[in-house]
C-alpha cells in the first residue's frame, strides 16, 4: 500500500511558518525536532514523486531543521523520538557538524553509540568505519522508522563488495517506505547494481518500476546514467521489444533523449544493430523534426558504417550542423569526418602513375587527402587513431634481383587492377576499424 501524501498546503499548515511575515519566523523554535523532520520528510518525498515546485521549500526546511537541532538540548533528546529525527536526519544527507555537535552533549548507551558513530562515518565519507559500526547493530532491535534508513545506507555502502546483500537491504527499505524519497533512492541504486551483476531481470524489473513511479524526480538523470548502461549491456539478453516496452512509457521529450544515448552508447560499444534501432527510434518519436536533430543524425550514420559506403557516409557527417552538438559530440564529428576522409583519399603511391620528370611540386601545396593548417586547427586531437605505417602506404616494388633472368623480367606482367569489390570491402573495414578505436576514446 502506498503511503498517503498530503497536498503541500496541508504540509505548510503543520506549525513551520513558512508562509507567515519575517517576525513570526520564530515559531519554529517552539517545534519539536521530530517535528520539523518529518515536515522535511514529507516535503522531500513529494519532490521523489516529481513535485518539483517544492524544492524552495525543501531548502528552507532543511535550514529551519538544522538551526533546530543545533539548538536543541539534552532534554530534548531525552525524547527518542528527537533522538530518531536526528539520526534519520543525518541518514538523509544532513550536515555532519550538526550531527556532532548535537552527539557529544549526549549520554548514550552502546547500542545508540554505535548508531550514531555509523551515521557520522557515513556522513564523513569513511565507508569502512561506517560499516564496521553498522555491523555491530542488529536491524531487529531498531524501530522501522530507523531501520529503513539504516538499511538504504548500509545497502548503498555494500553495492560494490557483497552486491546480494546490498540488493536485499535496499528491497526492506522500499518495503518498509512506499512511495517516498526513500523508495526512490533504494529502487535508483538498485538498477545500478543490477547492471553490475550483469542480472537483466533484475534490472528490467526495476527499471520498469522506477519509470512508473518516480521519472520525473530529480535525481532521474542518475536512473538515466544506469538505464543506458544496463540497455545496451543486456542488448542480446532483454531484446529491442522490452527496451522499447520501457521507453515507450517515458514522456516524448525523455524517450528522445534516451533513445540518443542509447544510440551513442551501443555505437561506442560496437553494436551497430542496436545503435540504428535507437537512433531510428529517436528520428521517428520527433517526427519530421527529429530527421534534422544534428545528435540523431549523427548516431544514426554510425551505427551504418558496416552497411553504408563510405562516400555517402561522409557526405552525410558532411551535412551535420556541429553546432547543434555538445562539445563531446563535436569531437566526434570531427574525428569521423577525418576518418572517412582518409579512408575515400587515393591510396598514396599503390596506384599512381610515375611522376612526369618535367613537372614541378609546389611543396607548399597540400597532398590531395592531407588535412590543412585551418582543418587541423579546427579539427582535436584524438587518441587511439594511427596513420599507416609508411611502408604500407609508400614502400616501392622491389627491384628484380641479379640472379633474376632477362626473360623472366620481361616476360613479367604488369598486376591486374583489383577487384572493385574488394577493393570497396578493404575500405569499408578500414573505416570500421579507424572508427572502433576512435569510439573508443571517445567522451560518454
């Protein structure tokens, strides 16, 4: 059952006085610290749901709630319930000088000792003395209130070294917190972890659900880092159908989006089938207007490199308005406009007749297939792209040997013009490979 969430005026209503002239301010002091918590609570599970009007409200709250707890003083704590409010209040990513302060006039016993030093650790970004001090605590003997952050943090500090148990933590915490920022959190950092384990059922399970519940929270970009890791990660396992099933339920705007990095992603990572499917996805949810978005455009050509000749492709990067193009992109732009043009270059020397005796090189003139001053100072540099060796491009045939006979050498024949088929096949994977390295360097 999902947790009831009151309209924000009804949250407003509850004592804090936000709406109320500057000398009424005050009466937050007469507040419990449990109080002004869970005020800030319920503000920032609205936020989770995508209620981002609330944020200014957040922000005053948390500056209402610290000076509070900041103020408040042994008596105070004596109730547990403010001793909770604090302790959820670090748990939430709140001020650790706060946090210590209000600890050290505190007389605590072992078992809110190790709490509270759990809490300060986690807050002070020393993971290992976090779960040291997490370790010593049996989650059966916390309240609820206590144990669903408890196991969000804890669950968050395990995903790398024992993700199982991280997983498990993070599914009490949403079992225990529906629908609140809390859920968010544990269902977010659980699609990352999933993408770790390489478990796609996992991971389209609870990308499934976060998309249903929470897309339009702030913290959705993060989702959005793992959805396109995990998407193209699993391309050969969940299959186009369940992708696109997942997508289809954002809003136009974030299925764009989506579908481009996905399109980037599978283009670094080689997969040209998954990369045309989304950038096609990407072109056909924008409608005509998304046949001229620069991104689309792009991706689009790359994922045809193995399907495509090469001149067309180059005539197409040709045709991109870079400006249209986050810097990354513009990198890439410009290093596979490079690439296909060394690629459809004359080959240097294989087929070239000899140079007339009489003719004279302006050696200030560009080779044909070279890139000038202006292009190369326009154009980055980009690691993992090598010229051909010399001896591959310029080496001569080797002149006939002393103990090679008059008749044979004459008898020689020029070599047969090659294949043009081949000789298209050898530019094509040419340019497949040029491209792969250059991919990737590239910036995500």
């Amino acid at each position: 059952m999902r947790r009831f969430r009151p309209p924000l005026w009804l949250v407003c209503a509850t004592g804090i006085g936000l709406a109320l002239p500057a000398h009424a301010a005050p009466a937050s002091e007469g507040l419990q610290p449990f109080q002004l918590v869970r005020s800030l609570q319920l503000v920032q599970d609205r936020i989770a749901g995508g209620d981002h009007a609330a944020l200014p409200m957040q922000a005053k709250l948390l500056e209402l709630t610290d000076a509070r707890l900041r103020q408040a003083g042994t008596d105070a704590y004596s109730e547990p319930r403010n001793f909770r409010a604090l302790l959820v209040y670090g748990m939430s990513g709140g001020n650790p000088a706060t946090l210590q302060e209000a600890i050290a006039r505190l007389k605590l016993d072992k078992a809110d000792q190790a709490l509270a030093d759990a809490v300060i650790s986690y807050l002070e970004g020393d993971p290992a003395a976090a779960l040291k001090a997490f370790d010593s605590i049996e989650l059966s003997a916390l309240s609820d209130e206590i144990v669903t952050f408890v196991c969000l943090v804890k669950g968050s500090l395990l995903a790398r070294e024992q993700p199982e148990t991280a997983l498990e933590l993070l599914d009490r915490a949403r079992l225990l917190a529906p629908g609140t920022l809390v859920e968010e959190a544990a269902l977010r950092r659980s699609i990352a972890i999933a993408v770790s384990m390489s478990d796609a059922e996992r991971f389209t399970r609870a990308s499934t659900q976060y998309v249903a519940r929470f897309l339009h929270s702030p913290y959705a970009s993060q989702f959005a880092d793992s959805f396109v890791t995990g998407a193209v990660a699993f391309d050969a396992v969940i299959g186009r159908g369940k992708l696109d099933e997942i997508v289809s339920m954002m809003d136009a705007e974030r299925r764009h989006v989506i579908w481009l990095r996905i399109a980037r992603g599978a283009a670094i990572e080689g997969l040209a089938q998954l990369s045309a499917f989304s950038a096609a996805k990407a072109k056909s949810g924008k409608g005509e207007a998304g046949g001229n978005d620069a991104r689309t455009q792009l991706y689009s050509g790359l994922s045809k490199v193995a399907d495509e000749p090469v001149e067309d492709l180059a005539k197409k990067l040709r045709g991109i308005d870079r400006n249209q193009l986050s810097p990354g992109d513009r990198m890439l732009l410009d290093a596979v406009r490079t690439v296909t043009s060394e690629v459809i270059a004359p080959p240097a020397g294989v087929f070239a007749s000899p140079p007339a005796k009489a003719v004279k090189q302006n050696p200030a003139a560009p080779a044909p297939h070279a890139i000038t001053a202006q292009d190369e100072a326009e154009l980055p540099l980009v690691e993992g792209i090598m010229p051909e060796p010399a001896s591959a491009r310029n080496t001569p045939a080797p002149a006939p040997s002393e103990e090679t006979s008059p008749a044979v050498a004459l008898d020689a024949q020029p070599p047969a013009k090659p294949d043009q088929t081949d000789e298209a096949i050898s530019r094509t994977r040419r340019a497949i490979g040029k491209i792969d390295q250059l991919l990737g360097t590239a910036p995500l």
